[in-house]
C-alpha cells in the first residue's frame, strides 16, 4: 500500500514538474490573464454596460463600463482582478460598493473593497441585490495592424476615404479596448450594451438591437444591446457609412430578425451575396438546431477586416465573392469551396460553436474551430451531397501541418496548434464514420448545442458527451488526433492465406474501427489495435487492395 502511494506521490511530482517547465515559458502576466484566479473566482460578471466615444483623428478613445457582478464566495477584504491593457488608463472606480483603493500591475488592476462585507447572491435571482461598479477609462488603445490576425482598435478610410472603425480582438483580448474580466470562462449571463458616440455623419452598428440613438450638438449616441450571454470578444463597434435591410427568416424557433449592415457603396454587391445568409441558416439549423440568439436576431456587418464571428453582429469582409478571399481552400477538382461565400458560412457556423458553446480555455478552442471548420463540410453536404462534403473536408488536409497538438497549454490564454481548423475537422469526420450512423451524428451535434446551450465547457464536456450519446469509447480517438501530432498508420502484412493489421504510431490501447474499401461499393470494417491480428482473407480480401476508406485520416502501410 505505501509502495503504491509513493508511486502516485512520485507520479505527481512528475507532472508537477512538466507542468512547471511548461509554466516556465509564460510570464506572470500570462497566468494573470489567463487563470481563474484569487482576483476573479469570487465574483460573476452578469452585464456589462460600455459606453466608448473614438475620436478618429487622435485615435484615442474614452470611454466607461458598468459591471453587474455576483458572488461565489462571500466575505470581506476582497481584491477585484480587472483586464485593461496598456496603454490604456483607468481614471476613476465608482461603485455601489466603496472601494478602498486601486493599483495596477501591467495589464491588470487590482481593486481592493477593504472592509465590504459581500454577501451571496447566487440563491437570489433579484439582481437589484448584485453590485456593480463603473470603470471610467481612456487613452491610446493598440492599433491593429493586421486584423483580424493581430487585434485592436482599427482606424482606416473606406473606399470613398471617409473614417470607418471598428475592433477585432479574439486571443488578444477585450481589454485591449475597455476593462472587463478578460476570461472566457465568466460571460455576462444578462447580457451587454454597447453606447458609441460619433459624428452624426457616421452609423454605428453592434451586437443585438438597437435600443436607443440620440443626438446631441453633432453627436449622436448609438445604443445597442444583447440579452444573452456573450464573449468578450465578441462585442464589437462598426462605425462607418452603413446602409441597411432587414429580412425575416423564419426557422426552427419562429420568426428570426436578419438585418444586413454594409458601406453605402457596397449595397448592391452585398443584397446579391447575402441570399447565401437563409440558405446558411437552413443547413445550420438541420444540424446543429435552432440559431442560439433569436432574441438578439442575427446580423451581418461589413468590417474593414475579413471576418470575425462577433455574435448577432458577424463581422463579414470577404470581398462579396465565394470562396475564401476567392480561392477553395479544399483545392478540390470540382471547386466546392467555391460554391459559397467562406466568411458567411464559416463565420456564422460560430454561432453554434465558439458563441453558444464557448471553452473556458482558448487552450481547448478547437471545439470552436474543429466543428466550425466542420460546419463548412456540412454545409457543402446539405446542399451538394454527401462525396462532396467529403472531397471538401479531405482537400483541405493538404492544409494540415501537424506542427504541435491542437490542445494548447492551459491557463495562460494560449491556443494550440493552427491545425483546430482542419484536423479538428477531418477528426470529427473520422469520428462520424466510426459512429456509421448520420442521423445518430446529427443528433449529436444538435444535442450538443441543446445541452450546452449558453453554457462554457471544457474540451472533456465535448468529448464525454460524444463517447456517451454514440454508446463508443472515443476517447483514444480524441487522444490522439487532439494531443498528438502523430497519424495513426495502418500497418498491414499478408502471408499466405492470412493478413494481419495493426495500429502504430498511435495513443497506448489505440483501438479505432476503420473500413476498408474492398472494390465496387464494397466495404469490410476491421478493429485493428496496437497488436498484430491475424485473420483469413481468402473470403473478402483476395486479389484485392488492402484500402482503407478515404475518410479516415490515417496513413497505411505494407510490411513486407
Ligand atoms: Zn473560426
């Protein structure tokens, strides 16, 4: 018994050290950012009010925050982490609870409530009992240079050369704009409004409704708000020459408000490739469920970026033609890629996944970006048929590169590897096959966005669920595909009458069913495992190649 404590206490140390050696490469600030920490596991953020006034000439912005928040754990001498990024400045804290003093510490301030006694308000739903405090802020926000890639405030000139401004800010952080607990894992339950003050020359659009405008000596105040849980991230500010339609679609929830946001000039081009949007949510609907967000419509906004998936307000900068900038990112000889606009099918597909489910981690995003690479497949599939959706998702394997796992490292707000687009993708359309059963698959990804329907998970949430509703063990599957670089390879020998199979290069225990093509629509599964078996083939496999089916992402190979 005590052997086999010190072995566990031995293993522990163990991983204590990995975990510290991979800690080591981040900084303080790092964990700051992106851990749960003392300064924000004991309050719940449950709105934010914004409030921004840009001035595009200085590139400044001012602006203020409300913050609604409840408490998970009550008592006094609480500190309060903020996210604001420097160069950015807090002026003052006001607060319905007295703030004893502020101080900051690179892109993070500590608020200190000294003696404030907070009490529980999780078991009371009345919100008039949770605190709120008003950050007021100003300064230099970073520029983006390369949006969407890099993030900030963008400040550019439309085609015609009056201001056009907007933010992208995914990875980087909301707090490079306004001071917010910048972690994926809290998100407002009650919502958010966004207040953008602007030359009354200029529109401003955001997420959700308008609910005020109002002007004043040449400034008009644009009111806009959510009522359901979003990401940071995801609340943004176009502010530009727009024009605007509505249509309504009706879907699986009733009647859904879709409302089109675009530069003036652009009105035309954009009424044309928009009829993709009905067509978008009618594939998304058959299998992923109702659009997440009726309450708060659906939006499509013209930004000075190629898109973003900011939630009721997608951010679409595509150029008004198919494909992705124009081009089949699945290289496949019948061009599916290019029967659709990229940035409205895969940008929306977030909705599903990244809006309505959203990882505490950025270190687990690929369930944003594995099933919404995934959603381009499906889409493709509704309407081109099922070989096409396949030739879609195994072109776009050329684009793998199996450089690092697609799981990042944990609490410090690092994704993995880029392969969460395409392998996550080609991952989960292995995994459709060894569940052999669409309608089963489809029901999945429905229950998925049904169970976890506003709700922020973690990658173990999305792979039990998927183990559990298919009756298989996906687990090595998912160890494999998502925390290796490695493809599994099929090895495969024949002597005489017999052949044998193996798995290598794989996960211990690895244990995927795959088909093998055995000729004219022919097809045999085998349950190989990371021992050779060894079976007859005279019956089934004679004369023929040993072929394993296409949409398996796997390797093969002969042993002579
Ligand atoms: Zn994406």
């Amino acid at each position: 018994m005590m052997n086999k404590i010190f072995k566990a206490l031995a293993i522990i140390n163990y991983l204590l050290l990995i975990i510290n050696s991979v800690q080591a490469q981040y900084t303080h600030q790092d964990t700051l950012r992106g851990t749960n920490g003392p300064g924000r596991d004991w309050w719940n953020v449950k709105s934010y009010t914004i409030d921004v006034t840009p001035d595009y000439t200085k590139q400044e912005i001012r602006g203020s925050v409300g913050i609604l928040f409840g408490i998970f754990k009550t008592g006094k001498n609480k500190i309060m982490q903020l996210d604001l990024q420097e160069p950015l400045v807090i002026d003052s804290i006001k607060g319905s609870a007295t703030i004893r003093k502020y101080r900051r510490e690179g892109n993070v301030y500590f608020i200190d409530f000294g003696e404030k006694d907070f009490k529980s308000t999780l078991e009371n739903s009345n919100v008039s009992t949770v605190n709120t405090i008003t950050v007021y802020y100003h300064g230099k926000p970073t520029i983006a240079r390369r949006p969407p890639w890099d993030g900030g405030w963008i400040f550019v000139k439309d085609a015609k050369a009056r201001p056009w401004m907007s933010v992208a800010c995914q990875g980087l952080g909301a707090s490079v704009w306004y001071p917010c607990k910048d972690y994926q894992g809290d998100e407002p339950e009650l919502g958010a409004s966004l207040t953008m003050n602007v030359p009354d020359s200029l529109i401003a659009v955001a997420n959700g409704r308008l609910i005020e405008k109002k002007s004043n000596s040449g400034i008009t105040s644009w009111t806009w708000a959510v009522t359901n849980p979003i990401n940071n991230y995801n609340i943004i500010p176009y502010i530009g020459k727009y024009v605007n339609w509505n249509e309504t679609y009706e879907g699986e929830k009733g009647k859904l408000d879709c409302s089109y946001w675009v530069l003036d000039y652009n009105l035309e081009k954009a009424k044309e490739q928009f009829k993709q949007v009905p067509m978008m949510l009618k594939a998304f609907e058959y299998w992923f469920g109702p659009y997440p967000f009726y309450e708060d419509g659906f939006k499509l906004v013209e930004s000075p970026h190629l898109g973003m998936e900011h939630q009721s307000a997608v951010a679409y900068g595509n150029g008004y033609r198919n494909g992705y900038r124009g081009r089949d990112l699945s290289g496949s000889a019948a061009g599916w890629g290019l029967k659709w606009d990229f940035i409205i099918v895969h940008e929306s597909g977030h909705e599903w996944f990244a809006n309505n489910i959203t990882t505490v981690d950025i270190a687990d995003m690929w369930v944003h970006e594995g099933f919404t690479n995934y959603s381009e497949t499906l889409f493709t599939e509704y309407y081109y048929g099922k070989e096409a959706g396949s030739d879609y998702v195994i072109g776009t394997r050329a684009l793998i590169n199996n450089d690092k796992p697609i799981i990042g490292p944990y609490g410090v707000n690092k994704g993995g590897s880029g392969d969460m687009y395409y392998k996550g993708g080609n991952m989960l359309h292995t995994i459709r096959q060894v569940i052999n059963d669409d309608e089963k698959f489809r029901a999945i990804l429905r229950g998925l966005n049904s169970t976890f329907y506003h709700q922020v998970v973690t990658t173990r949430d999305i792979e039990n669920y998927m183990s559990k509703e298919s009756g298989k063990d996906l687990s090595k599957i998912f160890d494999q595909y998502l925390r290796t670089t490695n493809i599994p390879v099929l090895e495969y020998k024949i002597k005489g009458d017999n052949i044998s199979y193996r798995w290598t290069n794989c996960v211990d225990n690895f244990n995927m069913p795959i088909k093998i093509d055995i000729g004219a629509d022919q097809e045999r599964w085998i349950h190989p495992g990371t021992n050779w078996k060894e079976t007859k083939m005279a019956d089934w496999f004679t004369g023929k190649t040993f072929k394993p089916n296409r949409n398996f992402y796997v390797t093969v190979k002969h042993i002579d």
